[in-house]
C-alpha cells in the first residue's frame, strides 16, 4: 500500500534528475591554433566527441579539430571516454568520445 503512495513521487523526481543533468560540449570547428573562446552547447546525446585531423608534411602544417554532442558516432566506434588514433603517411587522425562535461 505505502509503495504505491510514493511511486509516483519517485517517478517524478528520477526524470526531473535527468532533465536537469544534461551534459555540456564544446560545439565548434577550428582551425589552426585553439582559440580562446569556443562555443558550447547543451546535449541531448550521451557523449561528446572530438575528431582532430593533424598533418604534419614538409609542404603542409595543419590541425583541424571537429568537436560536438554524439551517442551513435562514440557507441558504433566503441571510443568512450576513451581515443583511437590513426596514422598515415604524415596525417594523424584521432577520435576521441567522453561523457563528462566539455571534456572534448
């Protein structure tokens, strides 16, 4: 009797919990150098990524970084809170997924 009486109740406060914890990433595109400022956003995903594209060549110096919020792209590359780095003749590639807030 008594556990009906709060169901409800206790219904109410989980989703009220996970509404109000949602998870923040940085969103953005840069090239070159960080910048000082970068943009954020809140997430409705469960995991923020990065995906930083180096090359590092006599004739070209780059770094371009991609960053937002994911739940497909981290699960289906199995790289939460964890990175996976690719190497190719001068270009390195790494994606990188986490879930906590603007770890990327």
């Amino acid at each position: 009797m008594y556990s009906r009486k709060y169901l409800l109740p206790c219904i109410f406060l989980v989703f009220l919990i996970h509404t109000s914890f949602s998870l923040t990433c940085y969103d953005d595109y840069l090239e070159g150098a960080d910048p000082t400022t970068r943009k954020v956003s809140k997430c409705e995903k469960e995991n923020c990524y990065r995906f930083t594209i180096k090359v590092d060549t006599s004739l070209v110096k780059t770094n371009t970084v991609v960053a937002g919020c994911s739940t497909y792209r981290c699960k289906l590359a199995n790289t939460v809170n964890k990175c996976e780095t690719k190497k190719l003749e001068g270009t390195t590639g790494e994606f990188c997924c986490c879930n906590t807030d603007r770890c990327n």
